[in-house]
C-alpha cells in the first residue's frame, strides 16, 4: 500500500513476461466521480458514464513510454469509480490497446465492496 498524498494505492502488475498491465486501486477520503474525471479531462479521458450497478466508469488513452528496449505503446486506462459515504474508490486498469484485457480486471470490479 503507497500513501499518495491523501489517497492510497494498491497495484498489481503482470502478467511477467509478456506484455505490461497493470491493476491499482486508490481511495480518496473526500471527492466526487465528476471531479475525479473533470482533474482527469486533459490525459484523453472519454465521457463519464453511470453503469447499472451505481458506480462510474471512462476509458482514458495513454502512450506508455519505451521501457526496456521496447518501443512506445498505446494503452488504454479504464477507470471504475465505486463512492462509498465521504470516499471514493477508483479501480484502474491500463493495458496495451493492441491486446485483450486479462479478465482479472472485470472479476475485481464483481467482487469489489467498498468500504467509506
């Protein structure tokens, strides 16, 4: 867990060996979805959408830098955002847009239960 100031983080990368992905989750103590993706407007982030479950999600798009020999990649961010009482828990997923997710992401987002 990293203290980001405010929020904190959990991530997760893999799988190793193959291509980057990454999974975090940050929990801020006081915003709202429309401010967390109005801070977010410049980085490419697409419409916030209400999903069915009463959480909040956007696709933003990035270019991920050249690590290790390789070269730069476009990746896609999907941000879930889950408010519980006065905090906000974001689920965020970066992966290469030329590659499937792994469905790691989508079994976090069905069993995610937030706490305020």
């Amino acid at each position: 867990v990293e203290d980001q100031g405010g929020a904190h983080r959990v991530s997760f990368y893999g799988p190793p060996g193959t291509f980057a992905e990454s999974i975090a989750v940050h929990r801020y103590a006081a915003t709202t979805p429309e401010a967390y993706h109005g801070r977010r407007a410049g980085t490419g982030a697409g419409p916030l959408s209400r999903r069915p479950d009463g959480r909040y999600e956007f696709l933003a798009k990035a270019l991920a830098p050249p690590l290790h020999g390789r070269p730069p990649e476009d990746m896609v961010v999907r941000h879930v955002l889950a408010p519980a009482g006065e905090a906000l828990w974001a689920l965020v997923h970066t992966h290469p847009a030329a590659k499937a997710p792994s469905p790691a992401f989508e079994a976090l987002v069905g069993s995610f239960k937030p706490a305020g």
